[in-house]
C-alpha cells in the first residue's frame, strides 16, 4: 500500500512540474500522473526510475537549442507539450508490462520493457539530435538526400543518438535494478538496451518512410505528420489510414521489446 501512496506522490511532484514548465498538457499531466503511480505501487525503482529516464532526458533535449529547431519541429506530430495520447504511447506498453510483472513475475517482462524504453528513448533522441544535424537526412529506403524533418529520414548523428539513448536505458535500468535489491547483469541490460533500441527507432524510421499515415503541404511541398503546415491545411499524401504515429510508435516499440528479450537470451 505504501509503494502506491510513494508512487502517486512522485508521480504528482514530477508531472506538476513538466505541465508548469509546458512539457505536458493538462491531460498528459494527468495520463502521467496515473501511470506514475502505477509503475510504482505496482512495480519498484526499477520500473519508475527508467521511465523518469527516459522522461528527464528526452524533455532536456527538446530544450536544448530549442530555436534551431523550431521550424523542423511543425513537421513532427510528436514533439512538443506532450498529450494524453503521446504519454501512453511512450509509456502505455511499460505500464502494461509492469502490470503483468505483477500478476505473473518473470525476467521476460523486464527485458521486453528495456526494450520499450529504450526505443521510445532512442527514437526521441535521434529525433532530437538528427534535427540538428548540418548533412541532410537520407531515405531509410534507397539512401537518397531528403529534405530535414522528413519521416523516413536517417542520419549519422540521429543514428548514434539512438545508440546511445539505448545504452543509457539499458545502463539506467540496470541501476535502478541493483537499487531495488534484484539481481541483473550490466552487459547484459546494456545490450538490451542499446539491440532493442535500434531495433525499435529504424522499424520507427521504415514505417515512416512506408506505411505510415502522411500529409503534404500544399505551400513547401514537405511531407508532414501534421494537419497544418505553413499555415495551410495539409492534404493526406500515402500510407495507412489508420497508421497513424502513434501506432507506428507502438508497433516499434513492439519490435524494440522483442528484440531486446531475444538479445538478452543470445547473449
Ligand atoms: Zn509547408
């Protein structure tokens, strides 16, 4: 009962301050304050530390040398004060996990979560740091030069952003393990981490460049997530019409849990 009341108090502290300094709406401070409360009461440090993780960090980057980046950020639906929606999309799969670790404990759960989190954080960062790569992105598909802000689009410095944002979570996780009295070993979270986290943020990437459901502006020609762009309605350009970026989130990060259990086993 304890853990609940902990979790619920931390949840509270951290989501009233993100939604004070704007990076979560009023529906995402609530959506962040339940699934707080849950990672704790029904998981540990474990579960909450890696999610605060991967919370701190990403929010740090969308803040760093925010103007240079303003521009690209109109062409992403996921960045900026995140809603309801985007926090159970980076979050909404861990929370089950922790739910199920719960009922039924096992390993497998834990891994599959590094994964998770480790896609979400390295799909964040790659977004972040891509954007301010000086080189244009290249298509995940054939390699051609794609204009910045393009879904589908990859870059070396996005590429070990995600790599590295893997091996903070897979490394962070396993902290957060030692802490709560659970035995783990580092390479093996590490590698986890930095497996599924590739994994996760390129399935992210080929969706995009795929199935993924676009818009096109009708001013700069971009393809976009968003419904406006250059202060025009956007028109819808490919992809599925339900595939929407929050399903290609969960869908990848599906892929980065999966991978990152497998990687565990292997290794
Ligand atoms: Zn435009």
């Amino acid at each position: 009962m304890l853990n609940w009341l902990v979790g619920a108090l931390g949840a509270l502290i951290v989501a009233g301050a993100a939604y004070q300094k704007q990076s979560l709406s009023g529906s995402g401070a609530i959506a962040a304050i339940l699934m707080g409360t849950i990672y704790y009461g029904a998981g540990n440090l474990f579960w909450f530390g890696t999610l605060l993780l991967f919370f701190f960090t990403s929010t740090v980057l969308s803040k760093y040398r925010q103007s240079s980046k303003q521009d690209l950020e109109k062409s992403y639906a996921k960045t900026g004060n995140r809603d309801a929606g985007q926090v159970f999309a980076n979050g909404g799969i861990g929370m089950v996990l922790c739910l199920l670790h719960f009922i039924y404990p096992h390993e497998a759960w834990k891994l599959l979560f590094v994964g998770v989190m480790a896609t979400v954080t390295a799909d964040t960062w790659a977004t972040e740091c891509g954007s301010l790569s000086r080189k244009p992105p290249r298509s995940i598909l054939n390699g051609k030069q794609l204009p910045a802000g393009t879904s589908g689009g990859v870059s070396w410095l996005g590429s070990m952003a995600a790599a590295l944002g893997g091996v903070v979570i897979g490394a962070g996780a396993w902290l957060f393990s030692q802490w709560s009295g659970l035995e783990s070993h580092f390479m093996t979270y590490v590698s986890a981490g930095l497996l599924g986290g590739l994994a996760g943020a390129f399935t992210d990437s080929w969706m995009g460049a795929t199935v993924q459901k676009m818009y096109q502006c009708s001013v700069c020609g971009k393809a976009v997530e968003v419904h406006q762009h250059c202060g025009e309605q956007t028109k819808r350009s490919g992809g599925w019409s339900w595939m929407t970026n929050d399903a290609v989130n969960l869908i990848s990060s599906m892929i980065g849990g999966l991978v990152a259990w497998l990687a565990a086993g292997l290794l």
